[in-house]
C-alpha cells in the first residue's frame, strides 16, 4: 500500500512537472477559425514580417506599440482565413500561373536578381513567403470582384467588401487562443 502512495505521488508530481513545463494550454495553436487552425509558428512569422517591415521603414516599436501590433496581425490572419473559406465556397481561386506572372514581371522590373533579394529580405521574405502573401493578396481581391460584380463605385465596391468579411467574421466560429 505505501509502494502504490508513493507511485501515485510521483506520476502526480510528474505530470504537474510536465504541465509547468509546456505550459498549461500548450496549445500550438494562435486560434481556430471555423475548422481551420492559425499555428503559433504561422503567426510568429507574419508578426515578424510586419515588425521587420514596420522597423525598417518607420522606427522601433515600443512594447505597447508591439502587442497592437500583434493583435493587428493575428485579425489579420483570422480575415485572411475568413476569406479563404468563402472563397472555396464561391469556387474562387488563384492559379498558380498568377502569381509566377507578377513575380517574374517584379523581376524584370528590377532587373537585378541581388535588388530582387533585397527587396524580399528587407520585409523579412523568403521567396515561399512572398508567392503565399501575394496568393491571399490575389485571391481577397479576386472574393471581392466576385461579391460586388454589381457595384460599379470604388468606394462602394470597397464598402461592400468590407462589410461582406465583416459579417462572415460575425458569423464564423473563431476561438483565440494567443492574447495580447
């Protein structure tokens, strides 16, 4: 009987160790919209891209100024993702060919593989980063044609948009698991 006590203390006090240890939600996970997952890692990058970005171009941030930031990035990504599911919904995709056209007329424009380099490293972008921003980037605004192919004003169009996400955000499932 106390041989059994002590087993017991000790695969108690060990799974407390191990749940100190990876922390108590050890979630991998920055949120889940619907069915999808928005990954630690996933979010860690874009943040760090936009920080780059944003030092690089403006000035260092304040700590304040990076949790903003931070939650900046991760409504960001949820949108990102709110729009990708309609999109798939409303059968709207970028081909491949799409983004390999932009690149190479990017490339041809600059004319220099070391200024193209360049170009990606100072927004913190590897070539896979770039094809996969400019993949969203493409795929939002062909969404957005496809929800306001009647609305011939800009601004209009841009309004309608906004408040076509707006309302598939109100109406998706969306669980945050970083806070900021």
């Amino acid at each position: 009987m106390q041989r059994l006590r002590f087993s017991l203390i000790i695969v108690v006090m060990f799974s407390a160790a191990v749940l100190l240890l990876t922390g108590c939600g050890g979630s991998k996970y920055a949120a889940k919209v619907n069915d999808s997952y928005i990954t630690k890692d996933e979010f860690q990058e874009t943040f760090n891209e936009v920080l780059k970005y944003y030092e690089t171009t403006a000035r260092k941030l304040k700590d304040t100024e990076k949790a903003f930031l931070k939650q900046e990035t991760l409504d960001r990504l949820i949108n990102e993702e709110i729009v990708s599911q309609a999109a798939a919904l409303k059968g709207v995709s970028v081909p491949d060919k799409q983004v390999d056209e932009y690149i190479n007329d990017l490339k041809q424009r600059v004319q220099d593989p070391k200024k193209y380099q360049e170009l990606l490293e100072d927004r913190a972008y590897s070539e896979k980063d770039w094809r996969e921003r400019l993949k969203v980037k493409f795929l939002t605004d062909a969404l957005s044609e496809e929800v306001t192919k009647n609305v011939t004003d800009p601004i209009a169009k841009k309004e309608t948009f906004d408040k076509y996400v707006a309302d598939l955000r109100k109406d998706a499932s969306i669980k945050i698991y970083e806070k900021f």
